[in-house]
C-alpha cells in the first residue's frame, strides 16, 4: 500500500490488536490510514474484525495492543465523548422522551455550546437532512427514515471531523435504503466532513465510498477504490466476497510475465492473468466475473473458448442470469442485458462461449468450499 502523506491523514490504526479472551485475535495486527474527508467504508462478513474496528476508534472497545491517533493525538485514553466524533447506529437510539429538536441540541448542551448558537445550529442540521418542519415531534411518531434522518442530523450536528456509522440502513427497506444511500453520500461531499462506514452489505460499499477495505478473519485483505476492488481482486477471498464471480479450480501449468497457463481437472487449459499464483503444479482458483463472458458467435475472438450448456433462466427485469454448465462445473453464470439476449436461447441448448485473457484472474486456491 502506497503510504499516505502524514499531513492527509486524519485516523491512524497502527499494530492494533484485540482480544476478549486473551486467546483468539478478532482484530489482528490492523495498520490504517483514514484520510481527510475521505469514505471509507469498513466491508467483511460476520465476525471479520470490522465493527470491533470501529468501537475501537469510537472508544466503546480498546485495543488489546497497538495505538490509534486522531489528528496526530492518541486516542489510548480519551473517553468517547471527548474523541470529536459523531456516531450513528441501525437502531438510531434516539431520547424517546425528546422532541427532534432536543435530540440534536443534546450533543451540543453536553459540549457546552452557548445557547444562543444551540437553536442555529439545531436549525441548520435539520435543513441539511430536509426535517425542518418536525422539530417538534418525538421520535415515536417519525418513520423509520425519518428517524435515521434525525441520527444523522444529530451526528453531524456538532461539526465532527469524523463521523461513524455502524449498518446504519440496515433496518429499511431496500427502496429507502438506496435513497438513503445517495442521502449521506451527498451529504458526505457537500460537507467534506470523513466518514468510515460499517457494512456487510457489498452493494452499499460500492455505491457509497471513496475506498473500501475488506475484512476477513480480523484482517485487511484489500483497500481500494471500489472499482479496483471489483475488476483487480487480489485475491480468491475478495474476488468471492465482492460482486458475482465464476470460479473455477485447476493447476498451474506455466507462468509467464502476468500471464499464466492453468488447467482444470478435466484437462482443459485457461490463459489468465497471474496475480497471486505459486509455481507450476500448484492448485489455482480462476475468478471470471459473469458480464465479461461472451456467447455464441461473440465468443470467437476470445483466447478461451469452451462450449456450455444452458440449465436454466434467471430473469431480473433489466437483465438475465443464464446458469450454465461448463467445463464440468454446474453452476457458471453468465449476465446479459435483455437487449442483449438471443431470443432463441433455450434450456438443454450447447452454445459456444467465450472470455478474454484479460478477464480470468488466477488467484490462491480457496482453502474452504463454500
């Protein structure tokens, strides 16, 4: 990872470890950089490290080892409330018996802000997540996205440099959710304040942040771009992890440059791209995303070419999911737009198909079936 300049870097995780038995690391040897005004969003199944990550810089958990600065100052000691830190969780924990209004002068009545400046500033945080007119009602009779609304209002409201949010979408709807979803990204860019984001959720991770580091077994095992993340895995885990991705296992048979020559148990033979691969005889997994795969006569200028056997159809408005068999493996997927679909494709049909040197990665061999 190309190292960030000091004068850019808002959060510093260095050596960070954590334990709850003394025993079995969830967090092990976390070294991060956050940088200013950045989105990051922290991304991994359960149990990968991400939120313990995440409580620790909030200061509700502490690092069994290591250290973690904040704006070039140990946070080691300092309480939560003192950190400069604003927080929103999945559940809102919203004061109940507190009108909108009071929720988000809380944080500012705590931090002794004359009060005067408490009712403008109120007013200005409710403007900016467009809940102007329900200053006085209590959280009961808000919906769901309103409440989560408020959270943010009440996050953001005492001019953070940072801002954490654990799932905070994760009890709406899928519509809500992905307004909500370019709602905290706007805000993110309009008011340059650094977000890091605790999600399981890949879609959001991609649609929302900067950067995303994927987390497994309470380590980083790639931070990028979002899009780097999805074409350029750099490893089995992630090329699993993050989108769709055909998968297909065999050993390698020769390494040349970043190209290398693979084949699969049944004898075929891949030219893929070589991005973390052993020597020759060594086993392999294959990571072909399902958009990059062509059919029929748009396979034949690809440099891997198999014949595939269409199982079955899997419509999903915008475009289609093909499953196929191909070499031996029952379950390969290929994505098409409608507009893109042979009409006359049909169950039980062999079809040529195709992909580019290009678009196969060899990575390590996944030590578990999933």
């Amino acid at each position: 990872m190309a190292e960030t300049p000091a004068s850019d870097v808002l959060v510093r995780f260095s050596k960070i470890q954590k334990s709850y038995d003394g025993e079995t690391l969830i967090v092990k040897d976390l070294n991060l950089d956050i940088r200013k005004g950045e989105f990051l969003t922290l991304l991994g199944p359960s149990g990968s490290g991400k939120t313990t990550s995440l409580m620790m810089l909030a200061g509700f958990e502490t690092p069994t080892a290591g250290e973690i600065k904040l704006a070039g100052r140990s946070l080691n000691n300092v309480p939560p409330h003192k950190r400069d830190i604003g927080m929103v969780f999945q559940n809102y924990a919203l004061f109940p018996h507190m009108t909108v209004a009071e929720n988000l002068a809380f944080p500012l009545s705590v931090r002794k802000i004359p009060k005067h400046d408490i009712g403008e500033r109120v007013k200005k945080a409710l403007a900016m997540v467009q809940l102007d007119k329900f200053a006085a009602r209590y959280p009961g009779q808000l919906s769901g996205g309103q409440q989560q609304r408020v959270a943010l209002a009440r996050a953001l409201v005492f001019e953070p440099q940072l801002v954490l949010m654990d799932e905070p979408l994760g009890a709406l709807d899928k519509q809500l959710r992905e307004h909500m979803q370019m709602e905290i990204k706007h805000l993110h860019q309009r008011l340059g304040v650094t977000v890091v984001y605790v999600t399981h959720d890949q879609g959001e991770a991609l649609t929302m942040s900067d950067r995303v580091a994927v987390f497994h077994q309470g380590e980083i095992q790639q931070i990028d771009a979002p899009a780097v993340l999805y074409e350029h895995p750099k490893n089995a885990f992630v090329a699993n992890f993050i989108g769709e991705n055909n998968r297909l296992t065999g050993e390698l048979v020769s390494h040349d440059g970043d190209r290398c020559v693979v084949r699969l148990p049944r004898g075929e033979t891949v030219e893929a791209l070589a991005v973390n691969v052993g020597g020759p005889g060594q086993p392999v997994s294959l990571s072909i995303r399902p958009e990059r795969i062509f059919l029929n006569g748009h396979s034949e200028a690809c440099r891997n070419r198999f014949s595939g056997r269409v199982q079955e159809f899997i419509y999903l408005g915008d475009h289609v999911r093909i499953r196929m068999e191909v070499c031996g493996k029952p379950d390969f997927f290929i994505k098409q737009p409608i507009a893109e679909l042979d009409p006359t494709l049909a169950v039980g049909d062999v079809v040529p198909l195709g992909w580019q040197t290009e678009h196969v990665r060899a990575l390590d061999a996944v030590e578990h079936a999933e």
